[in-house]
C-alpha cells in the first residue's frame, strides 16, 4: 500500500472495507507512504492542519480516526472539534459485496461547519 508516483488511490467501498478490516485484524500497517492516514479528525485541530500535515494533491483523502460517544450509554457520537462540527450530508448507504452481495459496511458523507460566536459557517 505505498505511494507509487503515477499511481492513484481510487478504491472501490468494499475495497476500502476490507483495508478496515485488515487495519483492525493488525495485518496493515499504517505509514506516512500509505494512502490511508490514521488522524484524531474530531481532536483539538482544525480539519485544514490535519490535511496540510498530510497533504496530496488528491481530491479525496482517508482517515482512520477515533470516534467519541457522548455519553458512556449513548449510541450517537460527538462530532466536533477545534473550530467546528462534522455534519451529516447523507443518510447510511449500504455497502454490498460485489454490488448486489452481503451488507459488508455503511457509508456516510459529512461537511465540516466552523463555528464563529455560536453560529456555524461553512
């Protein structure tokens, strides 16, 4: 999984799922070469630090970060960080093997609003 030059990073969701899965059996190893950068996205930066930390030239980037419940018995997460809150664009899509297999995982987009004086600002 290194960077190669002229190679692009362009994986299909399932695929994505099962580099998760490899992360979390510990049989991937996560590098500064490695398309995939583990990052505290929802920690005391701002989301254009992390991504200037690891900046490429590519339109979309992929993070493995921790995630916070709110509460120890809540089901809902806390999305925020230094200057603002990762808002849900989208609901859940189902991602399937091969398209029309087994649910192997879910997808969410999210936009990040700065806050300034209480109201948000995207």
């Amino acid at each position: 999984m290194s960077k190669q030059m002229g190679i692009r990073f362009h994986p299909t969701d399932t695929e994505l799922i099962n580099y998760l899965k490899r992360f979390f059996k510990g049989e991937l190893c996560l590098n500064k070469q490695s398309p995939i950068q583990f990052a505290d996205i929802y920690g005391d930066q701002p989301p254009w630090e992390i991504f200037e930390a690891n900046s490429c030239k590519e339109k979309f980037r992929y993070f493995i970060t921790p995630l916070r419940k709110r509460k120890m018995k809540d089901k809902r997460f806390c999305r925020t960080c230094a200057k603002g809150t990762w808002k849900g664009q989208t609901a859940e899509d189902l991602i399937r093997r091969n398209g029309m297999g087994p649910v192997v995982g879910f997808k969410r987009n999210f936009r990040f609003e700065t806050s300034v004086c209480g109201q948000n600002k995207t």
